[in-house]
C-alpha cells in the first residue's frame, strides 16, 4: 500500500546556532548573507506541503536550492532542526532506532543519482545487497530480487556483473535494488539526471509503468522541469530552501508564482507536456437527434449567426461530424424537404485525439478548414482546436493554456424546422 507524506513546518538549518539564522531568514536576509554573516546555511526554509498516497510529487529547483536536503529528511538521513514529517499521518521525528530501521527497510526506499553497484557482485546480488543487510534469508531475498530485476526489464541479467552492462542498464539494478524491498515510498534523488536524453526519457516511461501496475508514492527530484512536468502529478518548486510553488504541472505552466518559476517555465517544452484536450476551446455545436433531418435548420442558425461551421453531436455528446454552411448548401442543393446532417459533413475535417501532444498537432493543424474537434477515446467531443489557440500557444509571453471558459450548451435542433415552426432551435423549457 502506498502511503501519505505530510512535511509541516519543516526547517533544516546546517551549523550550531540555527536559532539566529532562522530570525535573519523570517526578517528576510538572504542565504547568501546569512552564510556570510552567520556560518549557518539555510537548507530547508518553512516547508509545508503534502503529497498523497501513490502519487508521484517532483520537487524541483536549482542547485543547492535544498531538494537533497527536504528528501533525506523523509527518511531522517537528515534530521530536521524542527517541523513534523508525518508518513500516513505517523510523526517519523518521534520514532526511536528500532522503528526508524524498519521504516527505512519496509516502507521507504532511496534512489541515487550515482549508485555505486559493487563491482564484484553479480547482478542478481548487487539487487538483493539491502535484503541482505536487513537480514532477510538468502533464497527469499533472491526471489525479490529476480523479481524486482524482471520489473524493469532485466530479466536474464542476473549473473551479470555490472562492468558488462551499459549506464542505463546500471540505473535499473539501482531501481530494482530499490524495489525489492517492495517499499510504500521510494525516494529518487536526481535518479535520471546523469543518462543520456533518450535512456532517461526510457526510465522515465518505465517508471510510469511501474505506477500502473502497482502504484507507490514516488517522491522524485529533479532539476529538470521537463522530466517534471512529464511525471509528476504534482510539484514543488524549491529557491534558495525556500518551497515557492507547488501545484500540478498545469497550475504551473499557467500561473507561475513568481519570476523565478517563470524563468524555469519558460524553457518547458510546452508542446510536448500539453495535450490536445488541455488547449481545446469552446465552439458552435449542434444536437443531431433525427438521422433524417437537421440541415435546413443547421443553416439558418449559421446564417443567422454568421458563423461558418458548426460540430454535430449525438444526444450522448459522442462526435459525429462536422458541417459548414457551404456544406450544408451543396447538400441541399437540388434537395427535396428534410435531409439529415451526415449528407453534408466535411470528409476533411478529421477530429484530433485528446491525448495527442499539441506538438503533434501542427501537421493537421496546417490543412484544416476550419477549428478541429477534440474527441477522447471513447468519441466523446470535448472542444475544438483552431489555429489561432495554436499561435497563442506557441507564444511564448502569454500562458501556454488559456483559462477554462464557461461551457456552451450546444443546441437543439428543431425537428419540424422549416414547416410548421419558424424557428430553427428549440429552446430549452
Ligand atoms: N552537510 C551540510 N552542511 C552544510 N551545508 C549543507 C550541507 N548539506 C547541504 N548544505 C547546504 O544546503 C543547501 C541545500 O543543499 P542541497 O539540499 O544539497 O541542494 P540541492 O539538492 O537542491 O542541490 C546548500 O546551500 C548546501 O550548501
Ligand atoms: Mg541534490
């Protein structure tokens, strides 16, 4: 089961008088100075934050912004100079030695940036070296080690040494050293930050994968606000041991709270962290209830309207085509009485897909006719995307994505419309 962290008024202040350096940082002095002035170094400053059970939370910052810091106090490698840490809501600072070990052997497992395998211990060994200095028994820790080795891809490498596998495939034995321990929590310090780019962006899938089949809480630092927005659920942004945002990848793209978090948003790929479904806005749909009829009436409310296409859904809001009013009139033209509004919908507009990246979406984005419709897997419409929502997208001085606006009803359409009644809506009683 994974479990709750709660950091409540967290300090860590390195050196013996931390009393004065925190009134010099509550009076606003800066690290900096307060170092100069002091000796004492401001680790962690006033962290309060919570991260739920089997989530993953990034907590991410420049160098020496105190993200080691905050994450060995989780485990108590570090002991904070006050503040409480609760795991599933138990105050781990209260713990004594024996439960702080089992703590650390049961319930939370560590991932480094650099895990010094030992050279002279095979794979399979290498992964169960915890298991074994917690005193679990040979063949059981060698059954959670091959286990833990087949959970990110390593299977068959066990009697491997570690100089016969390449620096990714080191990383997973660090992974999997952890795992097999099967913690509730695992802590990964930079764990990524040395790959190359294309291994590190496979650890990072693996790692969602891993979520998927049995979700831990993950609480993972990086520097890097790409690899953050990608797999956090959520993230804490830290400056100088200050925590000065946290919020979901999304809450941070679009309202960064300060120039700093700005600064760090602004070299996001935003195109590839947003999706289809997250730009998509408003527009004109239309209710299709009679396969039979609906273009005569879909006309006139274009006309009257002055707009140029309209996105025709079922009663259950699944996405069955779009028309325009040029459309529309080809379809009618030379028409006897009702037709249905299939015979006029535009065969080029082919809806996007609300998980595709927006930076997939250029392509079709350049040859639509009109806004594209947004549609997720089950063919339910969500919004369209035009090629103006795109331009503003890619501009980097407004936020990537636009407030969410007020859901437009789409409209009813008069079944009887032209004949009996003059207008072409039904308004709703
Ligand atoms: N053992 C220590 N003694 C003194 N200062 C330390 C110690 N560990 C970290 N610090 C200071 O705390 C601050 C935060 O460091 P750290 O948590 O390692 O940052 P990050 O992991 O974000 O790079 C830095 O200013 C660093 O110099
Ligand atoms: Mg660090």
């Amino acid at each position: 089961m994974a479990k709750s962290i709660t950091i409540d008024k967290v300090f860590k202040v390195f050196g013996d008088a931390p009393e004065q350096a925190l009134r010099l940082a509550r009076a606003g002095v800066s690290k900096q100075q307060i170092l100069e002035r002091t000796g004492q170094s401001i680790g962690v400053f006033n962290a309060s934050f919570d991260i739920a059970a089997g989530e993953i939370f990034v907590v991410m910052g420049l160098s020496g912004s105190g993200k080691s810091t905050l994450v060995r106090m989780l485990n108590r490698l570090i002991e904070p100079t006050s503040g409480r840490i609760l795991v599933d809501g138990e105050n781990i600072n209260d713990y004594g030695d024996k439960r702080l070990r089992e703590l650390r052997r049961k319930d939370i497992s560590m991932v480094f940036q650099s895990f010094a395998l030992m050279p002279h211990l095979s794979v399979l060994e290498n992964t169960a070296f915890g298991l074994e200095l917690a005193g679990v028994p040979r063949a059981e820790r060698e059954r959670a080690a091959t286990e833990a080795l087949a959970q990110v891809g390593l299977a068959g490498w066990e009697a491997s040494y570690p100089d016969e596998l390449s620096g990714g495939m080191q990383q997973r034995v660090g992974l999997a050293r952890a795992l097999a321990a099967d913690p509730s929590i695992l802590l990964m310090d930079e764990a990524f930050s040395a790959l190359d780019p294309i291994i590190r962006t496979e650890m990072q899938s693996e790692l969602l994968r891993l979520q998927e089949s049995k979700r831990r809480t993950i609480v993972f630092i990086s520097h890097d606000l790409d690899e953050a927005m990608r797999i956090g659920d959520h993230i804490a942004i830290m400056k100088d041991g200050h925590v000065v945002q946290v919020g979901t990848p999304d809450e941070i793209l679009r309202a960064p709270a300060d120039d700093y978090v700005r600064d760090f948003v602004r070299g996001v790929d935003a195109a590839a962290v947003f999706k289809a479904s997250d730009i998509a806005r408003q527009a004109l749909t239309v209710i299709s209830e009679q396969g039979d009829r609906g273009c005569r009436a879909a006309l006139r409310i274009l006309e009257d309207s002055d707009r140029d296409v309209a996105y025709v859904l079922s009663p259950r809001k699944h996405y069955l085509g779009t028309v325009s009013s040029q459309s529309l009139r080809e379809a009618l033209r030379g028409h006897q009485g009702a037709l249905g509004l299939k015979n006029a919908f535009m065969r080029e507009v082919v809806p996007l897909e609300a998980n595709a990246p927006v930076a997939e979406l250029y392509g079709a984005m350049v040859h639509a006719p009109c806004p594209l419709p947004v549609i997720d897997d089950a063919g339910q419409y969500l919004g369209v995307v035009s090629r103006t929502t795109l331009m503003r997208f890619l501009d980097r001085d407004t936020p990537p994505v636009l407030p969410e606006q007020p859901e437009v009803a789409p409209l009813q359409l008069n079944p009887q419309f032209p004949h009996q009644a003059a207008e072409p809506i039904v308004r709703a009683a």
